[in-house]
C-alpha cells in the first residue's frame, strides 16, 4: 500500500510555486545589480524584503530544573556539618 500522496493532489506551497529569479531581486529592480545573469546569484534579495537580512531561529532558554542546580557548593551550615570533629 503506497501511503504518499500524489504529486497532482498535493497541495503547493507559495515558495514552491514562486520560483527565485533575477527579475525579483532587489538589487536588480533598483538598478543595482552589475551581473548579466538570467539565474538569481548568491546574493538575490527579494525586493518585498528589502535588504533585511533573512530571520534567524530564536533561542529559547530552557526553565531550570525543579530540583535546583546540577551542583553547588555546600554553605557554611554543611560544611560544618560535614567535617565536625
């Protein structure tokens, strides 16, 4: 049994169906551009973005842990308790 779904019944994404070219690059609307080239390069822009660099992931600190720290120093009350003669 194939589970996958067919190519013709799957739905497209708007990035799968926008395909990059030279003719949406920033550079290229603002006359920017000194390639002659018909693919986008390495620095294609698309103009709706501008020149904002492209989002990166957010980092998400984890809560600590309800036990406490992984390891700590014991304080003087322990200490004492510890190594009493």
């Amino acid at each position: 049994m194939n589970l996958a779904p067919d190519a013709r019944t799957r739905p497209r994404s708007a990035a799968a169906a926008a395909a990059p070219s030279c003719d949406g690059c920033f550079f290229r609307r603002h006359t920017l551009c000194a390639l002659d080239r018909s693919e986008p390069c390495a620095t294609y822009r698309p103009d709706r973005e501008g020149l904002r660099p492209p989002r990166q992931m957010a980092f998400a600190f984890r809560p600590e842990r309800a036990t406490g720290t992984p390891f700590a120093f014991p304080d003087a009350y322990e200490q004492h308790r510890r190594y009493r003669a």
